[in-house]
C-alpha cells in the first residue's frame, strides 16, 4: 500500500515484460551473493523486515534504476560498497548505540580512538 497526502494507493507493481523480469531476478539474485557490493547490503537490510521476496523485488528496482541512468547518461557503474549503509552517517550510529547500551542500564563514555 502507498500512501500520500491522505490517498491511499496500491502497493502492487506493474505488468511488464516477462523476460526482463526473469532476467532481473537473475540478476539480483547473483548480485546478493556477492561480497562487498551496494546490492547484497541492501537485500541483507530489508530481508529482516520485508522478507526474501520484497527485499529481492528492491535490488531488482535498484538494478533496473542504474541500468536506466547509465543508459541515458553514459556514465559507468560506481558501486557505493558493502559498508556503505555501516559508513553513511557514523554520528548516527554512535548515538544510537550509547542509547541502546544506556537502555541496558550501563553507562557509555566515549573517547577518540588514537590513530596508528
């Protein structure tokens, strides 16, 4: 379901090609048994909440959309990475951990690491 604005439309894709359908799950499937890519981070963050079959329909999306864009405008595939969701906004992480152990009932004091 999808909603916007007090509208509430409907969740379900849209009829397509077959073969390209095919191809696409192929394809996602391949790239999320893959070490150190943007795709398999992607399907290992969304098959916990959304299970096997929503989390694969998201990296199909995902290859659909690059596939797009490097077709309309010649660049080339950059892959953001496997650690790209772990590295995108540390101060985030930080705080949501020291919360998660001060729920636990410990108390967090937190110091730069020395650089080597």
């Amino acid at each position: 379901m999808h909603q916007s604005a007090g509208r509430r439309r409907s969740g379900k894709t849209r009829k397509g090609s077959k073969w390209l359908d095919w191809t696409l799950e192929e394809s996602a499937l391949a790239a999320i048994r893959t070490k150190d890519v943007y795709l398999a981070a992607q399907y290992a963050r969304l098959k916990p909440r959304r299970g096997h079959k929503k989390a694969l329909g998201a990296v199909k999306h995902s290859i659909l959309c690059a596939c797009w864009h490097m077709l309309s405008t010649g660049e080339l595939y950059n892959d953001l990475g496997g650690d790209y969701f772990r590295k995108r906004d540390p101060e985030r992480t930080t705080k949501r951990l020291v919360t998660q152990l001060e729920a636990l009932g410990h108390t967090v004091t937190l110091q730069e690491a020395v650089a080597t």
